[in-house]
C-alpha cells in the first residue's frame, strides 16, 4: 500500500480523501446499518472518501453483510481477517487499507454517532492537530466497563506517558503522517491507542455522543479487559519486569537475613527450632515468588520470539475492494 505523506498543508483540498475505519465482530444484526450511516454522514461532509471495514474472524454473517455492500458500494472496503485477532490487530489491518488525508476510527455498533464526524474534522483543521479523540459525556458502559476503562487509562498514563487529563475512546480522527507511522509498527499484538500516542505530536479531546448500543450486548467482558491489560504491559514496557526485579531482590534480602538470625541462633544457642509449618509456608511463599517471576520473564521472552520470527499482527483471508474480490 502508498501512502500520500504529503501532509504540510492541512487545509482540505476538494479532492482530498477521508478514509474511515470500522472493526466489526458478529455484528451482522447491525453492521449494515452503521455503514449506511457513516455512508450518509460522510456525504454530507462533502469530501471524496472510502470506508474500509474488517471483519476481525466473525462467527455469523458479518461477513456475508460486508461483501453484498462492498459489491454494491465501490467507495467501501471489506477485508476478511483469517481467524479473530482483537479489535487493535483489526485497526491496524484497517489503516494499512487507507489512503486519505485524514483517518477516522470508530465502533461497528453505532455508540460513535457517525454525525459527530464532521465536528472532529472541523475541529483537527481548525486547531492544526494530529489527533483529535472523541470525549463521550455521558459514557454508555455498563459499570465493570466504566471501571476497567479507567484501570486502562491508569495503565496507559504510565506506560506511554498520557497526560492524565487527556480521554481515550477508539473514536478519532487521525492525520495521514501519524498513521504512516503506526503502519510501519511490528508488533504481533499492537494496541494501537498507544501507537497512536507514540506517534503523533499534537493531541486533543473533542466532547462527542456516545449512544446506547442498537442492537446486542458489548463483546467486551472481564476477561478480554484483563488480555488488554496484558497486551499493554507486556508488549510496550518493562516496567513489570522492573517491579519483578525489586520485589525478587527484596525477598532475596529478607531470605538471607532471616536464614542468617536462624544459623545463629542454631550454633550460638544449641536448640533446635521447632517449626515445621512455619517452615512448609516460607518454602510454599518463595516458590510461587520464582514461579511468577519466571512467568512474568517468560511472556516477554514469547513476545520477543514473536517479534524475532516475524510473527504478524493478522492474516487477511479475503478481500472485497472497488466492488470486485482481491486476490490476497
């Protein structure tokens, strides 16, 4: 794929292209709907643009959605993931399809109102910004959501430096030089708001909507926030392993220290000390220590072997573009 990097001049040329980005995940209930309204909002905007949607390995007919609209619809793309990667190997195998000038992001199921488009448009030419996030006023999550959103965001402040104030959602508009850049990453397990930080200069909020899902329940559940936490600490820090390292040298001190008073006691004093279960709990405490401490080394070292082989963030299986298939 080419890249117009061509991005000095930020005012809008009447040929310059808006691309649009939409994961989808078994949302062919709804996803039909969404394209035909981002399809809309985007005509009234005025600007030529493309709407590219990946279907990140749904299990009913999204995709079968996806192809009978790219087919009718030249101006949208559907990419077929093989399997299903995560929303963020999703986006990245979006941005990768894009061309424009300017990149939105958004969800397939219509919480990010595709009318609010326009106003995060205006807003990034106006202000002259690389990346402009979408601020929900009244969030529509269900509370644990609420709560893992903000465990992430404490996360995120730290790993990539976020200023605290700043507020994350995966509706933005992005410029083309930023998302050059974020294409070039080869991570096997992005996350791409932190690409996103990492590489753009000049970032703000915009307040936008955040409507009540159309149709269905959020796929997002405790566990896929905890395997967001772990894509997070494992692939873009060290901190972890920094923590795994002062706490081991810690007990290693408290260890020495306490076998050192026992020795002592034992020749100086000549009594044996009675203590079996103290003993079998001191032992059972250190072990599961060195076990989570090599598990801890050992995810980074799978990381590394992933990034060492060359291992992708995604496969693309089929590929719906200009109305016609693409061979992959």
């Amino acid at each position: 794929m080419t890249y117009d990097s061509n991005v000095d001049n930020l005012e809008l040329a009447p040929d310059d292209l808006i691309s649009v980005v939409i994961p989808a995940f078994n949302s062919g209930a709804f996803v039909g709907l969404t394209i035909h309204k981002v399809l809309a909002s985007m005509e009234e905007i005025g600007q030529p643009f493309e709407i590219v949607v990946v279907n990140d390995g749904s299990t009913d007919n999204t995709w079968q959605v996806l192809v009978d609209i790219a087919r009718q619809d030249v101006r949208v793309t559907a990419v077929n993931l093989l399997k299903n990667y995560g929303q963020h190997s999703a986006l990245l195998c979006g941005l990768r399809q894009t061309c424009g000038k300017f990149v939105v992001t958004l969800d397939d199921d219509l919480q990010n109102p595709p009318e609010e488009i326009n106003r995060l448009l205006q807003f990034c030419l106006e202000h002259r910004h690389d990346l402009v996030i979408g601020r929900f006023s009244s969030p529509q999550k269900a509370r644990f959501r609420q709560f893992g959103t903000g465990v992430v965001d404490k996360i995120v402040t730290r790993v990539f430096n976020k200023p605290p104030s700043l507020k994350l959602s995966t509706f933005r508009i992005i410029r083309r030089d930023v998302v050059n850049r974020v294409c070039q990453s080869s991570n096997p397990t992005p996350y791409i708001t932190g690409e996103l930080l990492f590489a753009a200069a000049s970032i703000a909020n915009i307040d936008v909507r955040h409507d009540a899902r159309i149709a269905g329940k959020s796929t997002y559940n405790p566990l896929k926030i905890l395997e967001l936490v772990r894509r997070i600490t494992f692939s873009y820090s060290t901190e972890l392993l920094r923590i795994a390292c002062r706490l081991g040298t810690l007990i290693a001190a408290i260890s020495f220290v306490i076998s050192a008073i026992l020795t002592v006691r034992e020749v100086i004093v000549s009594k044996a000390l009675p203590g079996w279960t103290s003993m079998f709990t001191a032992v059972s405490f250190f072990s599961g220590m060195i076990i989570l401490l090599l598990s801890m080394i050992g995810e980074y070292l799978s990381i590394v072997l992933q990034q060492t082989l060359g291992t992708p963030a995604y496969r693309e299986s089929s590929v719906v573009k200009n109305g016609q298939q693409v061979q992959i």
